[in-house]
C-alpha cells in the first residue's frame, strides 16, 4: 500500500512538473518578448525590468524552465500587475469557493446518479433502465454554463425562487446555500447522466462475475449482494473515470462562476482576462491544474482502499 | 433408505432467440442419504445446467420442468425466498473455480461470515468462531490470519478448501460440488478429493459430484450417473457401471480416462467429434453421430432406458444384442 | 456455466464490407435513425446556409432592436436587429466548421502519436503517455483563456485548443489498439512471413480502429460544441459580428432581461446538437458491435 502510494504521489508530481512546462514554453518559447507575454501589455516597464530581473531572462532556456517550475512549486506565481498584490494570495483566497461548488455539483450528482445506475443495473432493459437511459444519455454532454443560463432565467429572472448573482452575504449561511443552489445544479447536472451510466455498465459486468453466483447460492439477498458484496467494485472503475473527469468538472464550475457571477477562481480568471491583468490569469491556471493533479492522487488513494489487488498489481 | 433429492422427468430449458432449447432433458434421478451421486460427462452434457436446476439458481430465461423434490417436498413450487433460505440452510455449493468464486475485494472472514447469515441463531462473534474452526477442520494452519487475508493472496487449493469450509459451515443435507478439482494441479486435487470424502461423513444426507473425470468418480462416488447432450445415458452402482459399462458413451469416456491406461502412451485417447448443441440435435440416439458401433436403427429411434442389473440401467439399443 | 455450447465464437474484426450491414443496424434503432436525421438536417443547414437564411445575418437594423418573435422575424431580432433565425443557422456552420475541424486535427495529432507509442521503443511510450496525462491535467477553459490571452482570439487558436484538449482521446484508442495488435496471433504471424509494420498496420489497424474513431468523434462533436460556444460565451472565442451560438447566447445573457428569446433560443441548438450526437453515437456504437448493445450504454 505505501509503495503503491509513494509510485502514484510520484507520478503525480511528474505530470504536474510536466503540465507546467507545456504551460512555460507556451509563455517563454514564443517569439516575442517573455516579459510581456507573461505580464500581460498593461504591465509598466519597471515591472518588465523587474520580472526579467527575477526570471532570469537570459539564462538559457533549460535553466529558466526549470526555475519556473520550482518557482510554482513554492507557490510564487508573482504578483498581480494592478494590485501588486501577491497572485498567490488571490488565488487561494479564490480557490475554496470553486472547490466548494465542484465538491457540491459533483456530490449531488453522485447522490442522484448512484442509485439510478444501481437500480438500472439491476433491472436490466426493464421500463425503468430504458428512461434512466434515454434521460441519461441527453443530459450527458449538455454543456454545464448553458443550464446554469437556462437555470438562471427560468428559476431566478422568471419564477424568482432562487438569486441571481453573487455567493451570498459572507457569514449568512443560509444566504449562501440559495446561492449555492442553482450553480452546483448546473455543475452537476451532466454528471448526473455520466455516473448512472458508468455505474451501471460497470455493475453489470461485476454481477456477471462467478463469486456473485458464490452469495447467491448461500442464499444471501441480490439487493445485499448488489449492494456489499458488488457496489465495492464496481465502484472502482467509476472512481478512476471521475478523477480523469475532474477536469472538465472544474472546467463546468469555472464557466458556471462567470455566469452567476460568484467569486471563485472562474471569476478571477476571467476578470483577468478582461482586464489583461496576465499574471493573474496563469496563476489560476498553474493552481487549477495542482488542484486537477491532487484530485487524481486522491482518487487513486480511494481505490487502492477499495481494491487490495490494485496495490499488488501496481 | 430415504431419499434426500430426487428427480422426476427434470428438463432444463433456456431461452434461445424465440425458441426454448432444453440443456437437459427429460432426467429421473434419485439420491438416497448418506450417498454421493456422480454426474459425469463432456462439458456442454448438461451437468451445471441440472445442479442449477436443483439449487434454483438458473439463469435469467431459463426454465425447470418436472419436479425437484428435496426430502420430499417439491421445490419447483416453492416461493423464491423460501429457496433461498434453503440454500443457505439444506442445500450447499462448492463451486467451480476457486480462482473466481470468493468476492475479491472482500477479506476472507468476513465473506465466511456472510454465508452464514441465514443461520440466525449464531451471533456474529459464534459465526466468525465457526468459521475458523470449520478452516482448521480442512487443514488450514493459522486460521485466524487466513480470515484476515484477500482471496489473491491465497492459492487454488487453499481458496478451494475455503470453499468447501465455507459450505460445511451451514451444515448442509445436500452438497453439491460442480467440478471442484478442474482448475487445481494434480497434488492439490487428491487432497480436495480426500476432504470431500471427509466432508461426506461429516454431513447428514447427501453429495452430488459433478465431474468429467471417470477416475475421481472411482474414487468418491457410490452411484453415477453419466449425462450426454442433456440425457441420462446410464446408470447405477460406480462398481457395476465402470466395471460393466453398457453403453457406448459410457466405453468411449472410460477409455478416455488416462488413469485407465496402463502402457505408456503418448497418445491420449479422445471421443472424436463434439457433444450436439441443444437446439441442434439429432434424430434418433443423440450419441448416434459419434457411435462406432451405431446402427441403422440409431438414427431414427430413440433408445429408452432398460434394465441392466439391480439399479443399473442404459438408454443403448445395442442392449439386446450385446 | 461450464456448457462450451453457449459459449459463441466471435470475431474482433469488423471488416469494411459489414458497413452496409452496420448503416441497416443503425438506422433500425429509433435513436439512431432520429439522430442520424437530425445531424444530416444541421450539415444541410450549415452548407446552405445562405439559401436558408431569411436574412443577412451580420446586417444590422437598430430600428428593429429586440423584437420579440413575429411573422417577418420567426425567431426575434437580437439587441442590434439583427435577424436570430439567420444568425443561428450561420451559428450552426461554425459550430460544425470548428467540430469537423477540431476533432479533425485531435484525430490526426492522436493518430501519429498514438502509432509511434505503440510501435516505438517502450522509453518513447511511456514519455507519451506521461505528455498524454500532463496535457489532460491543464484546465480546458482556463488553459483555452490563457492560450487566445497570449495569441489573440481567431478560429486558428480555438482549433489549436479544440485539437489539444481532444487529442489525448484518440491518441489513448490509438495506441491501445496498436499495442494489442502488436501482439495478436494473426499479426504476428503476418511478420513472420515478412510483411512490412507500414503494411500491417495499414491492413489490420486501419480496419480496426475506423469503429472506435468513429464513435469517439461522434462522442466528442458535442463537448468541441460546448467548448467553442463556452469561449464564445467568454467573448475569447468566436469573434463578433460573425454568427456563433455562444457569442449569440453571450448578447443573449446581456440582455437576459429585455429580450429572454435571444439567450434562450441561442441555447436550443447547442442542447439539441449535443442532444443529437451523443445518441447517434451510442446508437453507431452499438450498430457496430451489436453484441454488448443491451449491457453497455
């Protein structure tokens, strides 16, 4: 188990190290002049001088790349060239609220489509596995900043059930979940459509498997035998297909932030955007895939407790 | 001598496109306490499809004619739950492949726990108690740190007896052992064929073996009966039956037997051609096709059982004449 | 079940002469035939767009602002007059332009690297697959902000982005579909007597790798049309005043509560399109390997 964890945290780290020079040369390795591309054309002169002092522009290229890398992995992403506030700052200050509406999305998801791929797959091609399906495979691809629009003319502008803009006034809980509502109901919906599928493919092929007919030849129920002795799993390979989808998850809250207007590292990014405020926007990005890359750590964690064989094989 | 389990006119049947095709047919079969009944024969004879016809575990599409009487009431009757407590009371599995039948992810104790659980009287602690006294009983040393281990880490032959402890543990009056041996090295299978023998005493009632092995029949079997394409073909006494085999099939796999042959050999013997499929089979004796010493008659009537000494009979028309 | 008599042979390899067989299967299942109709209405659309259109989508008619939908404007006018009708189905040409070329260019790039992982050295493999993984980590939409950031916004990035974020899709089907060929009996075999890696792969690959790909475009035209109209929607996509339904559902959102019928009839196509293609892909998966078609949706 710890080996099998110290290899993945391993990996983890390469993939980061490696993301992060996909993201310097697109910066760096450009024609043009380093300084402005990764500032931004707003940024003043003493802060170009400034930030080439710091980079080391004339260093070679190897040398530079790897200094950013080291530099990000310290969590020293610069400073924002308008508030000359530390990136650092903004972005984890921005990050929990992001990662509060993925968990949230994903998490009513998961308890809605759980069950509906459970009870698919234990019905196979009854009524009801054939509307999970139809309603499934609709709602699979629908793109999450869409309904969050729809979402929001129909259940704020037109019925007025839920706010429109904004997260809600700080230390007001209860103002804060209306916000939270119709956002994470957007972030989540495709995922929906996507668990229940993939929990019923996979627990069809887990009940097929021959220690099934094992319980059921000692008598033991097939709604407990589904749900301990095959849920388990099945759940693994669900598990690994959500932490390669966290991707498109924090993909779906951050267009979703902009939309509603919530603070969030969507909304800091795009500010950035629009304000041509650079170190900013390449800050959240740099977090944004730390975050993507621990996820994934920790699914892996998840599934080597769920599958013993896993750690063994490798 | 009563009889734990018998079979009147038993056909299974499963769904195929729009047609129902019987995987065996038409089989009459009786297991008396304290005995072990042999089912013998190539795979694709029928003889998983009857055991599942016995426990009721058939698959979806799949239907049991005739009656299946388990110490004489009809199980074909009975409601599906009142079945599946007597599969986890009476009537015990060991099954195929040891490398597939335990939950992999779930740690051996628990999973003997589980099979218990149609036991109500014991309590959790009686039952993982039992459990580890039922894993030293078919010669597992450190019981206690078996239970605590994943199926993965464990061989065949010790997944297997976990297998057949796990059966024993419901002290069941009817085993049913479907090719318990096939998957495991030779060494490995003599010691599974001796702990079922032990199994056999420690059990009140009685085991039905399925294999294709005739030598492991020699060995453990009181009676056999030796299936083809879903028929009885014959049967009797294992003493009456192996030594005085009637019909042809019956020949042909004793001679395919390599513990049958006693010159050094590097040919081994096969039955040429395949078992019919069950919506595909002949006219006549099913065996017919494969027969060396059909007749004419063969292919166009069906042979019906007749008697061959005191409880053995075969389905050949070659029983007048030979 | 032991009985070998259910266990049916069965052949891996779809061959080209089944495509007939595989259209028949395809267009008999109602989802597949639906949606096949609809993907076949959007392309007729999209290529005669100009035909179609009732007007001229980027001719502006201020007098005529936000006009609610009526007999001359089916669909309304947008906060400019311009005709919405029109501008959707000159939207539906650059939805498709940038789907067709996006999962173009991820095929390609997926292909070539895909086959050189597969049949190259294993230090080769393994640096891909570890460039595969690093490249799925980066953030689409926030990487797709920072990338049109440095470049500026054209159809060129957004292919480059379409085409990066999809590439490690085809490049994953690719290279496991080479490394299982690389070790299939008949492939081996085929070496033995001498025939060419570029011949084996172009007979036995080609074949092999035409269903999957298939089904993976299908699968992926919808998230390509989410990631185009979500740019668009950013303003960093599509560039005004050239039609797209996310730069229309992004005026859409600014006037959400003057003119509700813009956002909200910008948005049908891309839930009907993303609709459409999904189940034109599971059906076309399904028509291909009729096998798992009840087990695996």
């Amino acid at each position: 188990m710890g080996s099998y964890l110290v290899r993945r945290f391993v990996l983890a780290l390469l993939v980061l190290c490696l993301a992060l020079l996909i993201l310097f040369l697109l910066i760096y390795a450009v024609p043009g002049d380093p300084a402005t591309i990764a500032l931004g054309p707003r940024a003043s002169e003493a802060q170009k001088l400034l930030f080439r002092e710091r980079m080391g522009l004339d260093d070679p290229l190897v040398v530079q790349a790897v200094r950013y890398i080291g530099l990000m992995l310290r969590g020293d992403m610069g400073t924002d060239i308008l508030s000359q506030r530390p990136v650092a700052d903004l972005v984890l200050a921005a990050l929990p609220r992001t990662v509060l509406l993925a968990l949230v999305g994903l998490g009513w998801a998961v308890a809605l489509g759980l069950p509906l791929g459970v009870v698919s797959a234990l019905n196979p091609n009854s009524w009801i596995d054939r509307v999970v399906g139809v309603i499934s495979t609709s709602v699979v691809a629908l793109p999450s900043f869409l309904m969050a629009i729809y979402g929001l003319m129909l259940f704020s502008v037109t019925l007025g059930w839920f706010p429109a803009i904004g997260a809600g006034e700080p230390g007001d809980f209860g103002d804060q979940v209306r916000h939270l509502v119709l956002p994470a109901l957007a972030v989540g919906i495709a995922w929906v459509g996507y668990i229940a599928r993939l929990v019923r493919v996979s627990m069809l092929e887990v009940l097929g498997e021959n220690h099934v007919k094992t319980y059921r030849a000692f008598g033991v129920s097939n709604l407990r035998i589904a749900l301990r002795f095959v849920l388990p799993i099945a759940v693994v390979p669900v598990l690994s297909v959500l932490g390669v989808g966290m991707g498109n998850l924090l993909s779906g809250a951050v267009l979703v932030e902009v939309v509603f207007s919530r603070p969030g590292l969507g909304s800091l990014a795009y500010d950035a955007v629009v304000s041509r405020n650079f170190p900013v926007l390449f800050g959240s990005v740099v977090v944004t895939t730390a975050l993507y890359v621990t996820a994934n750590f920790l699914t892996d964690t998840a599934i080597a407790l769920l599958d013993p064989r896993i750690v063994e094989e490798g | 001598m009563s009889a734990v389990l018998s079979l009147e006119s038993v056909s299974v049947l499963y769904r195929k496109g729009r047609t129902m095709v019987p995987a065996v047919r038409d089989v009459t079969l009786e297991i008396g306490r304290g005995e072990t009944l042999g089912l013998v024969g190539e795979s694709g004879s029928g003889k998983s499809s009857l055991a599942t016809a016995i426990t009721g575990l058939l698959p979806s599409g799949g239907r049991v004619d005739g009656t299946v009487r388990f110490e004489g009431s009809d199980l074909t009757g009975l409601a599906a739950s009142d079945r599946r407590r007597l599969r986890g009371t009476a009537i015990a599995t060991i099954a195929q492949d040891p490398f597939t039948s335990l939950n992999p992810v779930v740690r051996i104790g628990r999973q003997l726990v589980e099979f218990q659980h149609w036991q109500t009287d014991r309590s959790r602690a009686e039952r993982w108690r039992r459990a580890a006294e039922m894993l030293a009983q078919v010669g597992l040393s450190d019981p206690e740190a078996r239970m605590r281990q994943y199926p993965h880490q464990l061989s065949g032959g010790i997944r297997q007896r976990v297998a057949i402890a796990a059966a024993l543990l419901v002290n069941p009056r009817l085993l049913i052992a479907d090719e318990p041996t096939t998957a495991l090295d030779a060494t490995t299978e003599d010691q599974i064929i001796g702990l079922i023998r032990n199994a056999r005493q420690a059990i009140d009632g009685a085991v039905v073996f399925i294999t294709h092995d005739m030598s492991v029949v020699r060995r453990l079997c009181d009676r056999v009966a030796v299936l083809y394409a879903g028929q009885v073909v014959e049967t009797g006494p294992v003493g009456t039956v192996l030594g005085d085999p009637r019909h042809p099939y019956t020949k042909a796999l004793l001679a395919c037997d390599p513990a049958g042959i006693e010159t050094p050999t590097r040919l081994l013997p096969t039955i040429p051609g395949t078992v019919p499929a069950p919506g595909n089979l002949p006219p006549g004796c099913v065996f017919a096709p494969r027969c060396t010493a059909a007749l004419p008659v063969c292919s166009q009537r069906s042979p019906r059982p007749s008697a061959a000494g005191p409880g053995h009979s075969a389905a050949c028309h070659l029983m007048g004449t030979a | 079940m032991t009985d070998a008599s259910l266990a049916v042979p069965r052949s891996r390899r779809p061959s080209l002469g089944q495509s007939g067989a595989i259209l028949r299967r395809l267009a008999s299942s109602p989802a597949g035939a639906i949606s096949l109709g609809f993907i076949l209405l959007l392309f007729a659309v999209a290529i005669f767009a100009p035909l179609v259109a009732p007007f001229d989508p980027i001719a502006i008619a201020p007098r005529d602002r936000m006009q609610p939908p009526s007999a001359v404007h089916w669909l309304g006018t947008d906060q400019l007059g311009r005709d919405v009708l029109s501008r959707l189905i000159f939207g539906t040409r650059t939805a498709l332009q940038v789907a067709l070329a996006g999962t173009g260019g991820a095929f390609l790039v997926g292909m070539c690297l895909g086959m050189v992982s597969g049949l190259g050295p294993k230090w080769i493999d393994s640096l891909l697959v570890l460039l595969n993984d690093s490249l799925k980590a980066l953030p689409l939409i926030l990487f797709a902000l920072a990338l049109v950031s440095i470049y500026g916004p054209s159809m060129v990035t957004l292919g480059v982005i379409i085409t990066l974020s999809m590439a490690p899709g085809y490049f994953r089907v690719v290279r496991n579909q080479v490394l299982v060929l690389r070790n299939a009996d008949y492939v081996v075999a085929a070496q033995a007597m001498g025939a060419s890696w570029l011949r084996q792969s172009m007979t036995h690959l080609l074949p092999n790798l035409i269903g999957p790909i298939l089904v993976l475009i299908a699968m992926d035209i919808p998230a390509v049309i989410g990631i185009e109209s979500g740019l668009s929607f950013l303003g960093q996509g599509v560039q005004p005043p050239n039609a797209s339904w996310g730069t229309m559902l992004s005026e859409g959102y600014a006037y959400l509560r003057q003119a509700p019928h813009i956002a909200l009839t910008a948005g049908a196509p891309i839930v009907l399109a993303t609709i459409a293609f999904t189940f034109f892909g599971e059906a076309l998966r399904d028509a291909l390997d009729p096998r798992g078609a009840g087990d695996r949706r």
